[in-house]
C-alpha cells in the first residue's frame, strides 16, 4: 500500500472511531464521524453525531474548524445526508466550505439520501471517493443499513443455558444458570439495545426489570409480547418510573378484558396475529435500530423462523440440569434433514469466570 493509501485510511479509520463514539445513543439515526483536513493535509477538525436532533458529524467538524477548509479534504465514514430533518442537509455545508475532495466509505442505506448525496457533491466539482474501509463502516452501522433495507429492526438473541443445553428445570425454574459476573455483563450488554422484547411467560415466571441498571439514560424501551393479555397486575415492568413498557399483543387470541390489569403509565398495542415480525416492523417504525430478544422457547423459535434474529449471545454455565422433560432454548424447527439445520458464523468465543460466552451470526 502507498504511502499516500496509508494516510487517507488512517484518517477514515478516525472517522470510525468517532463515529463509534455514539454508538448506543444515535438511534434511529446511524453513527457517523467526519474529519477534515486542510490542503497541507493537516487536520483542522473533527466531529460525530452523538443524538438524533444534535449536529451532524460534518456539521460539528465545521463548528470546529481552526482554519479555512478551502482546498482541503474531508473523510466521513457514511455519505452526507442531502434532505431536511432535524437539521439542515450536510451536503451543502460541505459544498459552500471549498472542499476540494471528499472520501466516503459507504452510500447511505436511507432512500432519501442514497447516492443523492454523493451526485450532489459531484455536481458541485468535488473530487468523490468512495469505498474506503468498507468493511469497517458496514459492521459499525449494520443494524441501521438493516432497519432501512428491511424495515424491522436488527435483532439479537440472548439466552443462558447449562453446559447439557437447559434453560431451565422443567418446573420452570432458572435463577441462577449463570454466574454473577455473567449476569452484569448481560446488564452493560443492553446499553447497545433501543428495546429489550420478552414473551408474557418469561413475565409471569421471572418478573424481569430488562434495564441497564441505570448506566443507560433513557433506558432501553422493554417490551412484551403476549398472546393472551393474561398478565399479572403487579410487576417490575410495570414501574413506568425506571423505564418505558409497551405490551403488544395478538387481537386474535386475546382476552381483551385483561386490559384492566394494565397501569395506564403502560403504552398498549395490538397486533393481528402472532407473528414476531410484525414487532419487529413496530419497533423499526418507533426508531429501534437493534433489538435485544431475551424471549423463552416458543417465541425465539418463532423470532427465528420470521428472519427476525441476526445475531446470537449464548451464555452457557458448567452445570448439569438434566432431565428429558427440562427447558430447552428453542421450540422444534422440524428439521428432517442436516441440511436445512441453522448455521451460525463469525463466532466470538470468552470466558466469563467460569461461564462461556458465544456471540455468532446468522450466515446469510
């Protein structure tokens, strides 16, 4: 690689790394970072996006300009966005500053600005380069290009197991397969979730908080999904002062008398059928980049089988619960075959103490 090759990554390879600066905290808008160079190729400023309604990256790194950009270039890791939102198109204060060229790594999944932005900069004489550290940029903003390609939002699923592969005893009960230094980590682990989604069953047997333990402000949204209405009144999701709740449930099998039971501080949605797309289209639309499914068997095999999970977090403890008749993680796929078993790539493997941590994909 050149030497000249070797700067302009490194100077996008900053602009990741501050567009990674918001990454639990832009949704539904996507992480961005922009850096600018005069033309000595000193830099001269630097910017992300930290909020949606805040400055842009580009908008920051010109608010901190510490001289003139006129001929000089900028690197942002996403294209600049050309339409009026919150605030005014970056397009146009990258044209107006005299940047002569400007290096993109990846086109803007959003079809307002998909490739408009960049036509827009070409129109105007600046040099466009695009592709740099592709790779890189589209890992960082993975849940955003999904939630805008497929409208529903990039979702994760999580769950603990003995080292046999049981959830729980066939009671019902689980507290604790895992060890403490686990379940914090599962706690710091939603800090990168706009909602948390669980089923009424894992309500009625656990009585979940599903918060952060306040080291995320505002909480992510908790979410349940129900086919029933048959909750409890009293419950932990129920405290509308620690986070917000939405309970959605299937107007098709619902006792709708149930929703008495329900504390008005508690948003309500129905749905027409059980489907977990249909949630996942729900929390898209309310801005929910990524998703964090801690569900039991039946709707995790459900959330799978509707292209609703994208990624896998396993906790597995060295315990033996046994039992043929003990929870498993999943409800039967009615595989005949092997090959038409799931696969899961890119897998991450630590040890958390004594406990084993898997975070895998979904192969596509």
């Amino acid at each position: 690689m050149s030497e000249k090759n070797v700067s302009h990554t490194k100077w996008m390879k900053r602009a990741i790394f501050l567009a990674s600066l918001g990454k639990n905290t832009t949704s539904p808008n996507p992480c961005v970072g922009a850096v600018i160079l005069d033309k000595n190729g000193n830099l001269i400023a630097e910017g992300f996006h930290f909020k949606a309604g805040m400055p842009h990256a580009e908008a920051m790194a010109f608010g901190n300009l510490k001289k003139d950009a006129s001929g000089g270039s900028m690197y942002v890791n996403l294209e600049p966005c050309c339409h009026h939102g919150q605030t005014p198109p970056c397009v146009d204060k990258v044209i107006s500053s005299g940047i002569k060229d400007i290096y993109i790594s990846i086109k803007d999944p959003d079809k307002r600005v998909s490739g408009r932005g960049i036509r827009l900069l070409k129109e105007a004489g600046i040099e466009v380069h695009l592709g740099l550290c592709k790779k890189e940029s589209l890992e960082l903003n993975k849940s955003f290009i999904h939630k805008n390609i497929t409208k529903k939002a990039f979702g994760v699923l999580k769950w603990a197991m003995s080292i046999d592969g049981r959830i729980g005893l066939k009671n019902g009960k689980s507290k604790w397969i895992t060890n403490e230094k686990s379940r914090l980590l599962v706690h710091s682990f939603r800090e990168e979730f706009d909602a948390i989604i669980i089923g009424g069953n894992t309500l009625r047997q656990d009585n979940p908080f599903l918060t952060t333990r306040g080291s995320k402000i505002p909480e992510p949204l908790r979410v349940v999904f129900t086919k029933s209405l048959d909750l409890p009144s009293k419950a932990n999701l129920w405290d509308c002062d620690k986070a917000k709740t939405i309970v959605i449930y299937d107007s098709s099998t619902a006792d709708e008398s149930y929703l008495a039971r329900i504390p008005k501080c508690v948003e309500v949605e129905k749905v027409s059928s059980d489907n977990p797309e249909l949630i996942s289209k729900i929390l898209a639309k309310r801005g929910c980049n990524k998703v964090l499914w801690e569900c039991g068997p039946r709707l995790a095999t459900a959330a799978i089988q509707s292209n609703c999970i994208q990624e896998t977090i396993t906790f597995i403890a060295p315990k033996i619960l046994g039992g043929e008749n003990s929870m498993n993680p999943f409800g039967d796929f009615e595989f005949e075959e092997m090959n038409e078993i799931i696969k899961l790539s890119d897998s991450q493997v630590s040890l958390i103490g004594s406990d084993i941590c898997v975070k895998s994909s979904f192969e596509n």
